[in-house]
C-alpha cells in the first residue's frame, strides 16, 4: 500500500517508536549532506576524464607533425 492509496483521513495515533520530526530533519540533512558530496565526487571524476581526454587528442595531434 502507497501513501496516495492510504485514506489519510483515518490516521492512526503515532507510534511510540517513531522518529521525531527533529530527528527526522536532522537525518533528511546527513542524506543531503552525504548525497552531494557524492555529486562532486562524480564531478571530479568527469573533468578528470574530460582533460585526460583533452591531453591525450593534444599529444597525439602533436606527435603526428
């Protein structure tokens, strides 16, 4: 079952188990937080392709004169 196919009008008391919305907020900012490092890792590894690639068509337009 979805949260679209649930009825939210029949809501159930909040279990005692359940994060509270601090630590919810503080968990969604560690999930950012780790997700964008990721990116600029990502990142980095396509430039250095990009100027590997660069290096090498400089090279070898060079070394074919």
């Amino acid at each position: 079952m979805t949260v679209m196919d649930r009825d939210l009008s029949d809501s159930s008391p909040p279990r005692a188990d359940a994060p509270r919305a601090d630590e919810v907020r503080r968990q969604e900012a560690l999930r950012l937080k780790r997700l964008r490092g990721r990116n600029l890792a990502v990142l980095a590894a396509l430039l250095a392709l990009v100027v590997l690639f660069y290096a090498i068509t400089v090279v070898r337009m060079s070394a074919g004169h």
